[in-house]
C-alpha cells in the first residue's frame, strides 16, 4: 500500500500502528523517529521500524505516509522540523485526540503538495510506551479521518483503505464534531477518572491503603484511565478546552441535582436515575465495543 | 461448619454465597427464601438451595446461620418477619453495604440468645439476579466483619473462618469506619459513573449513538458499574447519605481545582495532577486486587 511510512512518535498507538503495517503488509519499510533517545534504543530492540533517527526530517524523506503519533502540544514543533522534508505527494496524518488544533498544526507550514489527512483511532490501553503496542489494538475499534473538503480524494481513500487494513471501522468527521463529541466519550471520563483517583491521593495514608484493599468494590475501575499517559492528557486539555469545560458544566449539572436527591433521600428519582444507566452499556456491547463477560472479563478465583 | 443456612435474599451475592457453599461443604442445607416467586422458581432451578421459601421465617426455623443478602432498605421488613423464628444461638449476618444501618436494622428486634455479626464481602459484578452467581466470586477479596465489641466472641470467629472458607481475607472494623471507608472505595465511584453515563443518556439522539460507537476512548468504562442494581445503590445512598455527600464534597472540591486548571491553561498544575495517580493503581495491582493486564485483560483481536 505504501512504500515508506514514517511513524513519528513511537508509544502505546506508534508501535501497535507498525505492528499493524508489519501484519497486514501495507508498507516496504517502516522508518520510526522519537525525540529520546531511550525510546528510539527500546522501539530497535523491538524491531518495531526498518531505519530509526532522532531527526524527524531523516525519516520523512521519501516517506509517502508520514503518521504523528506524539503528544499534540509537539505537533509544532515536528512541523517546524520536517515540512520542508515531506515528499511531494506524501500523505502527512496523526492519531491524536484533538482535531482541530491538528488541523491548525500541521496545516500551518503544510506544502501544497502534500496531502494532510488527520485521524483519531479510537483505541488504546492504559499502558505507554513502545513495548505497550500490539497489532490487535485496532481490531474492531473505529478510526475517524478529518480531511478539510477540498482536500485530495485519493488521499483520502488511500488512509481509509490503510486503518481498514489494520481492523478498523473508518467514519469521515468534521474536526470541530470530533472534538466535541471526544470531549464526552473521552475527555470528560479521563477527567473525572483523573480527579476521584487524585481525592484518593489526598487522604491520609491509613485510609489510603484500606482504599487500597477494598478496591474491588468500584474504585479500582476508575484507576486504569487514571493510570494512561500524563504528557498526552494535558496536552488534551489544553487543546480541547472550550469542549471539556461545556461537557463538565453538564455533568456538574447533573451531579448538583443527583446530589441534592441523596441530601433531600429521594429514593424514587435516585431509582429512576440509576435504571437509565443499563440500556446504554447494553448498546455499546450490542454496538461490538465491549465484552459481554461480567466484569470485563477480569480473571477470578485460580486464573488471577 | 453449619448445620443450617438460611439465604434470605439470592441475587449476585445471596446465590454466589450458596456456590461457595457448596464448594466448601460448608453446610449440611441450605435455605433460599426471597420476595418474589420468579427469583425463586429461578434459584430453584439453580439448584442454589436444598428447600425454598417466600416467607422468611419458614427458611430461618432449624438455621444456626442466617444471612440476609436483600437490599439494605429491606431489613426492617425481614427482621419483622424472621425475628421470633430465629433459633437460640444462631448467627444473625448480611452481605450489605451500608452496615451502621445493618446494625441498627437487625439489632432493633433481635432476640437475646441470637449472635449479631455484620459483615460486607467487597466483592460483585455488574450484574444481578441468582443467576450471576458464581463460586470464585469471593476468592482472594476482603470481607469486613463489624460485629459489636460485646458480642459472641465464638461467632464472630465462626463467621471469620465461613469467610475464609470462601475464598476471602477477613478484616475486622467498627461499623462508621466501614460506611466511611466504602463512600469513598465504592458508593462515590458508582455515584459518579451513574452520573456520568446519566449525563450522556441526556444527550440528543445522534451524539448518543456516536458515543456508543466511540466508547472504547474511556467511557465504556464507567458503563460497568452504572449497569449495577438500581434498588441495591438506592438504598446505599439513602442509608449512607453524610459519608457520600462529604467523599463528594471532597471530590467537587478536587474537580473545582481541576476546572479552573483546564480554563486558564494550566498545563504544569494538570501534567502533576495526571502524575501521581498511576500509583495508586500500581498498588491496587500488587496488592492482589486487580488485573495487571492492559484494558482489565478485556479481549482483543480474535478473541473479541
């Protein structure tokens, strides 16, 4: 399908993304490019590329796919470094959670004759780092492309054929759409997941380690989106403030009322919240994004 | 270990209890008595007990243990119809979540020759109903005991080893502490996943099936517990109401800070926010209460 990719950025998503190409055979070779030099040694002893640089620019030259898998605050940056290496024709793409300031980044120094395409799959683990990746991640899951309209076709077909190659679902979005509808499937669950763990981290040390051992009882689900990438977060909130914070009035909203309903005992419109809840984790297994197992499928008794 | 165990209640834990009976040879019968005659038939069909009752106080005759696994807003209720059937020296115990309420429920009416001894297995799924029930349930958990400091030192250590013999550790603790500690582990969590998965049940049509679609980025996570029984966390929250509301002024506290973090752009205050929480499921992992494979060993690829 390609004949060089470049990945630049090779964590959780940049190594199961060349994991990916390596299953499905959809490039000649794969040139990976990290800003550290520990990750670019680990993503070698993986032998997750064919070439490996420091320099971004090095690995763009003669890519025809140039996938950004980095935190989006670097975009800047990798775009002062490589727009005047990107091969006329190229493709230049990304993975990450906020479109359009993906579009405001690597549209800014874009040549004309290169294709950007940017994209969001909508997969990962709670693990970072380029031993974290495997090719499954994608499987199943959905990737949205947020191509501007003017944007070339064939450009567009190439990387719709390329994540269905990797297991995807691919929808075509709006960047502004994306993001706000992110900010409620993804930013605003990191947020809250984020701040409950942190209320944890404040209590005095006793408390925290029965916290610790009687996890099991809710508090430990909310630890895995906890525990995802700090750098990668942030830089999320930064770029997709105005969504989060309008998603947050909501839930505030709600919570206001929901508290006022345990204040006042009202056990009839806590009941009527909480049978709302079921129908909607019904859909998303029937929608294939879940397993049906009780528990996600956690290990009990002699398998744990 | 018992002649006799009445199950007054047999739902997720109530039929979970009775297959961890049996694995255990813990009893020479077991009684199942619950409200409503489809959750009998149910249980009959199970095979969960050896006779089963509608009426309570038919289970409890001839039982040297009884333990209650209703919802705690029942208590009452059954305590009215079971505490002159109770026999001389038997246990009095629960499963419940709330046990400050327990003790005052069951302690109200309770014979004088019938030991009281509360407990809380930090153990379940998202779903209910005696068919959810299974054996490994209580494997390597934590069961709180609150019992009184003045009662029956024999049943107290009678139900620690019943516990044990279940698969779980046993923990001792005064009945405020527990509800204390289990606003924060357990009922603020579900709270806050019931609000959160209600916040997007308010959402237009269209939204809501992209959030479906798109849950795999972190929302489908908090669909887990808000798909717990609506009657069950009714009444956690109307017994257990100022420990929730104080765990969730704390955390409002915490998501105030957290705001004006995101609105004024605060990438330093947020990078250390994000920091410290992966601990916290690090410990969660070492000390046997959790998974440590990426996404809850949730199934990939293939295996999905």
């Amino acid at each position: 399908m390609f004949e060089k990719i470049a990945l630049i950025g090779i964590g959780l998503i940049g190594a199961s993304v060349s994991h990916g190409i390596r299953r499905a055979h959809l490039a000649k070779s794969i040139a990976v490019s990290t800003r550290r030099e520990a990750t670019l040694a680990a993503a070698k002893r993986l032998g997750l590329g064919d070439n490996y640089a420091i320099d971004p620019a090095d690995a763009v030259r003669g890519a025809d796919l140039v996938l950004i898998s980095a935190p989006v605050m670097a975009y800047e940056a990798i775009m002062h470094q490589i727009s005047s290496s990107l091969e006329a024709g190229a493709i230049l793409s990304d993975v990450g959670s906020v479109k359009r300031h993906a579009h405001n980044m690597l549209g800014k120094n874009l040549p004309d004759n290169v294709h950007l395409v940017p994209g969001h799959p909508i997969a990962g683990t709670e693990q970072s780092g380029p031993s974290a990746g495997f090719a499954e991640l994608f499987d199943n899951r959905w990737c949205v492309l947020t191509p501007h309209e003017n944007v070339d076709r064939g450009a567009v077909d190439k990387m719709t054929a390329f994540w269905r190659a990797l297991g995807s679902n691919v929808e075509l979005m709006d960047a502004d759409h994306h993001d706000r509808v992110l900010a409620i499937t993804s930013h605003l669950p990191h947020l809250i997941a984020y701040n409950i763990v942190g209320t944890v981290a404040d209590l005095e040390t006793d408390t925290q380690s029965e916290v610790v051992k009687f996890s099991a009882s809710g508090f430990r689900d909310f630890t895995r989106i906890a525990a995802s990438d700090p750098v990668m977060w942030r830089d999320v909130f930064l770029t997709n403030r105005v969504a989060v914070l309008e998603m947050m009035d909501r839930f505030l909203a709600d919570l206001t009322k929901l508290q006022a309903a345990v204040k006042s005992g009202d056990g009839v419109a806590l009941e009527a919240m909480f049978k709302r809840t079921r129908d909607i984790r019904r859909s998303i297994i029937d929608a294939g994004q879940e397993t049906a197992e009780a528990d996600f499928g956690r290990p009990h008794g002699k398998d744990m």
